[in-house]
C-alpha cells in the first residue's frame, strides 16, 4: 500500500550507501531500477550485484540514452532495447544447473577513465589487471548495447578475458562518489578480516572515508 511504499522510500533517503543485490524473477525489479536511478542522481553510494548490476545498466539506458522500453529480456522478451539478455550457451528450459558458475577472470580493460581518473573498482583490487571472483547467474549485458551505453559515460570496466562479457560497471569519481555494480558475487569471497573490495570501497565512500584511503594509498 501507499504507507509501506513511502516508508520504503524514507528508508532509502536515509541511507548512507546502498546495495541492491542479485535475484531472480520480476519481483521487485523496477524497485532495484528505481533505486540506482535515486542513487545515481543524489551521488548516494551504490553498490550492484548481478541483478543490481543489469538494474543500473537498464536504468541508464532508460534515463540517459532514452530507451525508455530498455529492459531485461528475463522480463520484457519483446523489448526493442534488449540491454540485458540470456547468455548464448545456456539452455532456458533446464533451470539451475544451467547457469554461469564458479570462479572467472575479470580484466580491468579500461583502467582509466577520460577524466584522468582512475578506475575506483580497480583501485579496490589493489590495482590488479586481472581478479578472479565467483559467478551464478543466466543473463548478461547485450554485447550490441555494450559500447553505446559505455560511450554515454556509464563504463564497462571490467570485462571477461574475451572482452564480451561485461562484468565491473561504474561512474568516474568526478561524476559520483562510489557508483559501482559487478556481475559477480563479491560476497562470496568476502571475509571478515578480509573484506571483498567492492563492499569495502561502499563502506569507505558511505562513511566519507574513501577519498582519504585513496590518497593513502598514494603514498
């Protein structure tokens, strides 16, 4: 109803950083879209994750390029801008163990952005060219869309070794404070004396503390 939906909404202003995480199904999609786009424009710290990572591609797409029917075709088939679709090899018939799995290579391709700026995700990594992060999901970003929306200023980052599967999406730091998503679970691999860079840069940044451990780590 209205009262749970405004509650939700203060909930949200109140954050000092946000995750939107993975999942499956319509369920609260738009909901996740609607949470990068407030992200996005009020620079709040974002975090997306597999499904939090197609919602800020989707919701680019919508509201900087204009595709304003861009969408997943997990849940519009039809959609004239397909921004993120069924990965190629996976057989949509057989659920669950046909998914991309298990521990994959990114490669930070685009280690710096026109600013000057350095990737903030790749500076997290401790400036690693190549990381290896665990997998579980059946669509990915349409390589057709990738160098439209990457040229509208949301950058593909990081990408897979064959350099088609988008995997490290986010916002130069002259742009955003931290406007980060991976196709990835970064969780997975995330300790508590050893926490995973992406949710460690989100901390920094909802804290106020990132610009200072950068600048540290210059030193």
């Amino acid at each position: 109803g209205e009262k749970e939906y405004n509650e939700a909404w203060e909930k949200m202003k109140s954050a000092d950083g946000v995750v939107v995480p993975g999942g499956f199904g319509t369920r609260g999609f738009n909901g996740k879209v609607e949470a990068a786009k407030y992200c996005r424009e009020s620079k709040i710290p974002y975090l997306g994750i597999c499904l939090g990572f197609q919602a800020m591609v989707v919701e680019y797409s919508r509201n900087i390029l204009n595709w304003e029917d861009a969408n997943s075709t997990e849940f519009v088939e039809d959609t004239k801008n397909p921004v993120v679709i069924f990965m190629p090899e996976i057989d949509k018939d057989v659920m669950g163990g046909t998914m991309r799995l298990g521990s994959r290579n990114t490669a930070f391709t685009y280690p710096e952005h026109e600013d000057g700026s350095a990737s903030i995700t790749k500076i997290m990594y401790c400036n690693a060219d190549v990381v290896s992060e665990r997998h579980r999901h059946r669509y990915e970003v349409n390589p057709e869309k990738v160098d439209t929306i990457h040229d509208a200023g949301l950058k593909f980052v990081g990408r897979d070794e064959t350099g088609t599967r988008m995997e490290v999406a986010e916002l130069p730091r002259s742009q955003h404070p931290y406007y980060v998503g991976c196709q990835y679970h970064p969780e997975f691999k995330s300790r508590p004396l050893n926490p995973s860079p992406p949710f460690h840069g989100l901390l920094l940044a909802a804290c106020g503390m990132l610009d200072d451990y950068v600048a540290g780590l210059k030193k």
